[in-house]
C-alpha cells in the first residue's frame, strides 16, 4: 500500500510516469522500507496506462465487495445474577468492539480527492 500511496504522489506532484528512483525517493523521505521488487512490480503493472482510468477502473471494483461485518451473537446463559453479569460484560465487549472498528475504517482511502 505504502508502494501505491508514494507512486500516486508522485503523479499528483506532477510526475506523469514515476520511476523507481521517484518512488524510492519518497519512501526513504519518511522513513519507510523500500522494497525494491515490489515497486518493480507495480510499475510493470501501471506502465502505459492511464493513473485516473487505473482508479476509476478500481473504484468499480470495490464497489462490488461486500463491506459490512457479520455479527457474533452471544447467548446470555439462563438464570441468577452471574447470568445477568456475564451479559452485561459481553454487551460492554461488543461496544468496544465496535468503536474499534470504527477508528480503524479507511472509508475511501483517500480516493475521494479525485471525484
């Protein structure tokens, strides 16, 4: 992913084809690992094409997947106060669960900026 956002800047910056050197250039600005063959790889899979077709084209493709989670049912045991206890805990543990999904959502991954 890190890969894809580097080469993306690039474009946005004005760079119409990135090469590896572009690429590795940003990477290593913020730190991040450069992995050599996996930025050879997405440049032989974008050369010659078109940045914005390649992000309409991806863009058709995730709105096709599925997106909402299933959820677990937890089945509160019958009977005394032990019972109610253990459903009390077990709501609190799907409330967080949530909240944890919802900060780690990406939503649009940044892709909204070329409506």
């Amino acid at each position: 992913m890190k890969v894809v956002a580097a080469y993306l800047l690039a474009v946005l910056g004005g760079n119409t084809s990135p090469g590896l050197d572009d690429v590795k250039c940003i990477l290593n600005s913020v730190g991040a690992e450069v992995d050599e063959d996996r930025i050879d790889s997405l440049l032989s899979q974008v050369k010659g094409k078109d940045i914005t077709e390649l992000i309409a084209s991806g863009r058709e493709k995730l709105a096709s997947v599925p997106s909402g989670g299933g959820a677990v049912g937890i089945a509160a045991p019958a009977g005394g106060a032990a019972g109610g206890g253990a459903a009390a805990a077990a709501a609190e543990q799907k409330k967080e669960e949530k909240v944890e999904e919802k900060e780690e959502s990406d939503d649009d991954m940044g892709f909204s900026l070329f409506d």
